[in-house]
C-alpha cells in the first residue's frame, strides 16, 4: 500500500510542535526524532536523542553493545513507544501515535538481525506473500499474480542476485543470500524507508561486499538506514555516520571524521 491509499484510508496523526531550534531540519528531511527518550526499569536505552535523516540518504549507525541502536530502531517502527520526544516522518506524521502495522503502511520497512524468511517455501513464494501481505499464507497463494506483479518480483530477484533461483526452497539458502531475500521481501513492498539492523552479521567477505554493492544500488531512490559493526563494511557505503553512546549522538560525519573522533576511539573503536 503507497502514503496516499493509506492517506485516504485514515487520518495520519500531524506534529504540531516544530522541532527544537538545534534540529537541522529542511525540505528534504525524511525522519526526525527529537529528544528521545526511553527507559527501561528507570535505565536509558535513549537519552534525548536527537537525529535528522533526509530523503534518499544513506546513513550508517555504529555504537558500542547497548548504545540504543536497535531500541531506536523500536521506536521508529513503532515496537516501543518513547517516554518523551518526538518521532516525525514525512511531511508531518508523529510516528509515536502510530501502532506497527500503520508505520509500516506508511512505507517503514525493516530488517532485524535474524532472518524471518518462509523457510519451507521457495524465494519465489516469499517474494509473493510480500508482494501480496500476509493474509494467511495458503489463500495468499492461491491467488492468481497477474503480469505486472510477475514483474515485479522478477525485478527484485535481480536486486537481490537470486534471479537463478526462484524455486529454491528459502530453507536452502545460504546465510546471506536469506538476508537479501529478506531485504527482497522489504523492496517488493515499495517501502521507502529501509531500516537495516546488522545485515551482514554471520556473513562471509564475499556476501558482505555483495550486500554493501546491493545497498548502494537501493540509496538514492530510497532511504536506507543501517546499524553495523563491521568498520570494513561501513567504510565500503561511504555515508554518514552516527556514532551512538549511551542513548544519545556522539559524534556525526564522515567516517574518517568518526574513526579519529577521541571520544568514539575511546567508547568503541579503540576497544
Ligand atoms: N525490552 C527491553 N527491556 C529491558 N532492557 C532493554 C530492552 N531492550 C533493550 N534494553 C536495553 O537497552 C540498552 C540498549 O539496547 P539496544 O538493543 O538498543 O542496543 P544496541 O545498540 O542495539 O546494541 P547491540 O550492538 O549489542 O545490538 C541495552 O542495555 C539493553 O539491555
Ligand atoms: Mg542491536
């Protein structure tokens, strides 16, 4: 489903408040979240946190075991509600008002660390039951595609490098080839917005040049965030980064601007 069926379908909850003065936000701001906070037990797993990523960007998020990384991909995605701050997609959506099914209907898609591929059905048929969303497997599939969704899937095998293997069975994959069927399963749902939590974890060298080359063809033409760990692959994207600490921004720039960052050298790459 694309903004504007949605649009129609239900009122999108709007921001009314502007972000906070030191926000750089502009035209071409996608997402924003601006003082967020999350606490878990009275713990922070966000503190005021505060992010700007624009239209098309490609950004890469680093930060040491527990800095928040994947809570902040929770809160985009609606997992987790924030105890204060905002979440604004778009032109003016306050995410925080928004369950997960809504958030991902409004072009939001992730991938978490694990794969959640169909292991007992082909490539073929994961890509289909995305395209078609999940209306209990069996009747989704009974149904007819028709030439333009055929299509479609065709073109998303490509992306992914499995287009010599629509029958596969997706059990049969190897680690990474699953983790772009998955990334597949997100492209096929035209989400604009892309959020990448440790994709070429457990990957071979090979796999991970493979997929940093995959996420540099989906930039541009979507917004794609990705958590990594793996300085290699982040420096091969060559995006921004966000370095995350503790709940909230470290430091923020060019990888080159990160890596002799003191701060981040002593918080995690020098460790
Ligand atoms: N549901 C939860 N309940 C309690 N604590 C949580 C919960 N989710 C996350 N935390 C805690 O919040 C902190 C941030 O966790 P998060 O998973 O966001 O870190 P991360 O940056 O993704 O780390 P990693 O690099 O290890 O994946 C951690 O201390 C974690 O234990
Ligand atoms: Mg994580």
């Amino acid at each position: 489903m694309n903004v504007t069926s949605l649009a129609l379908k239900q009122p999108v909850p709007e921001v009314t408040r502007a972000p906070s003065r030191a926000l750089a936000t502009s035209a071409d701001t996608l997402l924003y979240l601006d003082g967020v906070t999350v606490s878990f037990d009275g713990f922070k797993a966000l503190n005021n946190l505060s992010l700007v990523i624009d239209r098309g960007e490609l950004r890469t998020i680093i930060g040491p075991n527990g800095a928040g990384k994947t809570t902040m991909m929770d809160v985009i995605t609606g997992k987790t509600k924030p105890d204060t701050g905002t979440v604004v997609f778009g032109a003016n959506v306050d995410l925080t008002k928004l369950d997960e099914t809504a958030i991902a209907n409004l072009g939001i898609g992730r991938k978490f660390q694990k794969p959640t591929v169909f292991e007992n059905l082909t490539v073929f048929e994961n890509l289909e039951l995305a395209l078609k969303g999940e209306r209990g497997m069996w009747k989704t599939l009974r149904a007819l595609l028709n030439g333009e969704q055929r299509g479609r899937i065709a073109e998303v095998l490509k992306t992914i490098g499995l287009s010599e293997r629509p029958a596969e069975t997706a059990g049969a994959l190897s680690h990474g080839q699953k983790q772009w069927l998955e990334i597949g399963m997100l492209l096929i749902q035209d989400q604009q917005l892309l959020l990448l939590d440790e994709p070429v974890a457990g990957m071979t060298d090979h796999e991970t040049k493979q997929t940093a080359e995959l996420i540099l063809t989906l930039a541009g033409s979507r917004t794609v965030v990705v958590v990594e760990h793996d300085m290699e692959f982040v420096r091969s994207l060559g995006a921004r980064v966000t370095v995350l600490h503790e709940g909230s921004v470290l430091a923020e720039g060019s990888i080159d601007h990160v890596q002799s960052h003191p701060r981040v050298i002593e918080v995690y790459l020098g460790r």
